[in-house]
C-alpha cells in the first residue's frame, strides 16, 4: 500500500461522511422521517464503518481496474461502475423489501444522493492516483 491508496481512502471517506450526515439527517432528514424508515436513534458508528470498508475497497480496486486511464477517464469509468454497484445495494434492495410510506420517495431520494457522493468522489479518488504506476 502506498501514499495514493491512503489519500484515495480520504478521498472517499471525508466527503462522503459529511454529506451523507448532511443530506440523510439534515437537509432532506423531513422527507426520510415522513418515510418511517429510519430509527430515531441512527447509529452513526455503523454508517461510519461502513463507509470506510467502502473507502478501502475502492481505493484498493481502483488502480487494478481504472488505473491507466487518464485521471478523468478513469473518475468517469470508476464514477460508472461504482455508483451503480453502490446504488444497487443502497437503493434497490432497500426500496424493494422494507416497508416506508412512499417506495418513489425513497427511491428518488437515494438515487440522487448516490448521483451527488459519486459525481463528488469519483474525480478525488482518480486525482488521488493521478501520476501513479497502475
């Protein structure tokens, strides 16, 4: 592991964190509580930790997949492949096994915010491992 791998892991994790609180808790925290989906106690640790197994998963899998690419077509392919992957454990299963008062709602809601953190990190992490030997 290499200094690029540990900035691509800031990469991921220091924004995201921030704006998943931000979206999830704050700006869009009405709509989720008016979707009786959430626990009034949200276990913050345990987003947090799942969001770092992210982090070191992507920045671990992004030099072996994207890395000799130029650095912003490599943050469009990671961008691609990886916000569908994270959209695709966050949002659909979510959206097709729980019960919430507007499955529309909630999907639209996570679509974006899954759109917004991706379009956010992809071109950090890319940056992250610009100049470095794939």
């Amino acid at each position: 592991m290499n200094k690029a791998f540990f900035i691509a892991i800031a990469a991921y994790l220091l924004p995201s964190f921030p704006l998943g609180y931000a979206w999830h808790m704050t700006l869009f925290a009405d709509n989720y509580h008016a979707l009786n989906l959430f626990r009034n106690d949200v276990i913050i640790p345990m987003g947090l930790t799942s969001m770092l197994t992210q982090a070191v998963l992507f920045a671990w899998a992004y030099p072996r997949l994207f890395g000799g690419l130029p650095w912003l077509t490599g943050a469009l392919h990671f961008g691609v492949v990886f916000g569908l992957l994270a959209w695709s454990y966050n949002t659909l299963p979510i959206a097709a096994k729980y019960q919430m008062s507007s499955v529309s709602d909630f999907f639209w809601l996570e679509t974006a915010f899954n759109l917004a953190q991706f379009v956010l990190v992809s071109p950090l992490i890319a940056l992250a491992y610009r100049g470095s030997k794939p």
